[in-house]
C-alpha cells in the first residue's frame, strides 16, 4: 500500500512539474514579480500548490493512522520537521527522485551512525547519543548542502552522470 501510494504520488508529481503548471511554480519560485507581469496568476497557482501538498499531506496522516493505529499531535515534534526538511534538502529540492534519496540517506542515518561514532567513543555513548548526533549531523548537512550543493544529492548524481556520459563519448569519439 504504501508503495502504491509513493509509486502514484510521484507519477502526480511529475506530471505536474512537466506542464505548464510547473513552469509557473519555477517561474514564481525564481522570478515571482516577473511571473506575475508575464500574466501568470500567481495567487492562484500559490493556492493549486498548497492544495495539492495539503493533500499530501493529508494522505501522508490517514496512512501514518492506519499502521500505528492513532495519530497524536506527540508524534509530530520538532525534531520530525527538521528531520523533513533535511530530507528534501540533502536529497535536492528541484527533482522528484531527489527527496526519496533524501528520505533513504534521513532515515538510514541514526542506524549507521552509532557505528562510526562508536570508533571515536564508548559503544554504549554512541547507541544512547546516536539520535542527537544525528540531529547534529543533519545539520550541518543541511548548511553543507545549502552552500555547496543546492541542487542536493540528486543533482550532485546528475552532474555526475552528465561527466562519465561526457567521457563515455569522448572516448568513443576518439577511437
């Protein structure tokens, strides 16, 4: 179920971004008093968009009821919205793919960070701090990828991509 969900969420996202609705979201992202003298109604695509992450979200709180079984304003903390948004930073804000790489690198963080932590400290000082350093760490990357890398893991993965494609050819051509 939840897969069906994340599977069709994205597929809804993407083709929001490719139309001209995702135009005018970039276009008032960057430029907003440009898109509005370009004639794009820009209250209204504001409020499209806040629709449709409501929803979301909305989708994002019947699910979380359905496997814990209730959903109480405990649950959602401070500590959970800085653990969101490091997601949708540290995996890239313009893609699609690129908060679900974030969403991988958030979650998996506090299980392989006791590890590393433990070769500098006490095992059992890691385990017990292992949330707090993760928060730490997050972040840092959070600024790290703020500075250096805007476009986030994924674009760090397609700027990659683009220069072994690069080289790929080259090396073709050169033959």
């Amino acid at each position: 179920l939840l897969f069906a969900v994340v599977v069709v969420t994205m597929i809804l996202i993407s083709w929001l971004r490719s139309g001209r609705s995702g135009r005018a979201w970039r276009m008032i992202r960057d430029h907003e008093v440009a898109a509005s003298a370009m004639g794009i109604p820009v209250a209204r695509y504001k409020l499209l968009l806040f629709t449709i992450t409501s929803a979301i979200i909305g989708i994002q709180g019947g699910l979380t009821a359905h496997f814990t079984g209730s959903v109480s304003y405990d649950s959602f903390t401070l500590t959970l919205s800085i653990s969101v948004v490091a997601m949708i930073l540290i995996g890239g804000l313009d893609s699609v793919a690129g908060p679900l790489i974030g969403a991988v690198v958030v979650t998996l963080m506090p299980v392989y960070l006791p590890d590393v932590i433990g070769l500098f400290v006490s095992s059992s000082n890691a385990s017990q701090d292992a949330s707090n350093y993760s928060e730490i760490l997050y972040g840092l990357l959070i600024m790290v990828f703020m500075i250096k890398a805007p476009m986030g893991l994924a674009g760090l993965f397609r700027a990659g991509g683009r220069k072994v494609l690069a080289r790929w050819n080259a090396s073709r051509t050169s033959r």
